[in-house]
C-alpha cells in the first residue's frame, strides 16, 4: 500500500477543464472525486444515490425546484437521491464529490454534458 | 429536506472532547463525521471498511505496522479494511472522518477507549 497523502492542492493544479470529476481515493465502492465548476449546469437527478459535495474553494449554488442552497469552502452537503438539482458555479468552485463508483455527473438524464467516468488523477 | 450547509467551523466550536467523532451528514448508508484528537490512540483494524481521514486543522500521524503517513490540512487519506492502524496527533488535529454507519472508532479491537456512536452534531 502507498503511504502518502492525498493533496488536493497538489491536485488541482494538474488539470483545468471544469465539470470534468476525476477519482482521487475509493473507499470500498464509494469514490472521492475532485471537480472544477464554472457555470451553470443541466437539472438532473441520481435515482439510486445520495451525493456529496464538500467545496475546498469559491461559493457553490445548487438549485432545486423549490429553493437553492449556497456552500461556500469548509462546508459540506448532501443531495438526497430523487432529488431534482442543479450546481451553479458565479465564479470557479473547487470541491470534492462523493458518490458511488459509476455515478454519472448528468445523472439519469445524460446528455453532452455527460463527463468521462472513473478518470482517476 | 433542509437547504442548509454544513460548516465544519461551527460544528467545531459545539465541542471540545477528543476521539469522540460526531455524525455530520448522512450520504447513503455512509457517515460523514468531525473530531478532534490529541494524542495517542489504540491499535486497532476495521475488517469490513476502509475508513476515509480528511484533515481540516493540524497534522495527523497514522502509524502501521510497517511505516506510517502524515496527514496535513487539505489532505486525505484511505486506510484499507483489514489494515491495522494507530492514529496520533502531537497537537490537536480537527478532521473528518468517512465510514459506514455503525463503524466503530476502535474498530474490531474495542476496549476503553471506543466511542459512542451514531452521536449527531
């Protein structure tokens, strides 16, 4: 096993394309994945999961059909599975996702803006 | 449901007890806890889980059999299940932990020193 950490500055400096998650750890089949956001995002939901998001940078707005929620960095939240969203970013958000290994960034709706699974960094 | 975040500074300053993890946030059948830990720990393995260190303050040491890692602000960590482990913290360290539901802080081992579980913050 590899005794080192995982940075996520360290990560983040290697990639630059937003709303492009790519795998930094797997916690049996759950992933942490680290992901820039900038922009609006498509309404989608995930049937079978909750999702996590903990913002490491910026100011995150998930939009719901009745209401908004704002994460800023050092905070964390958790859309409920069936639950109807979409993440807007004003400026560029740096965070963590976690989510089961699989999860599709569109969720059940898909779509082009449907980001490669499983880059690991 | 509740379109709040969840601050890891507030929730820290609602406490002051070492190796007492608090749940934060549900995601799935998985817990997101924070604690505080000073010290020396136990030995101890968990054989069903790998278990998720994120530090937020300070620096955690966690010693295997066969070497050890430093964990720092902004980092992460995965110990494999079945993988014994002794966390140690030379000042306070204030992280969260991924695990779950019903993961003992002690894992297999138990003793005096386990924590009670499931405690919401």
């Amino acid at each position: 096993m590899d005794y080192r950490p995982i940075n996520f500055r360290q990560k983040l400096a290697l990639f630059d394309d937003r709303w492009a998650p790519k795998v930094l750890a797997e916690l049996n089949d759950y992933q942490f994945k680290i992901v820039k956001l900038e922009g609006d995002f498509i309404w989608h939901d995930h049937q079978d999961t909750d999702e996590a998001f903990i913002v490491l940078e910026g100011e995150l707005r998930i939009d719901f059909r009745d209401g908004a929620v704002t994460i800023g960095a050092g905070e964390m939240f958790v859309v409920p599975k069936g639950v109807e969203h979409k993440p807007y970013a004003a400026r560029e958000v740096k965070m963590l996702l976690i989510e089961p290994r699989g999860t599709p960034n569109t969720g059940d709706q898909g779509g082009e803006r449907t980001a490669a699974n499983d880059v690991w960094i």
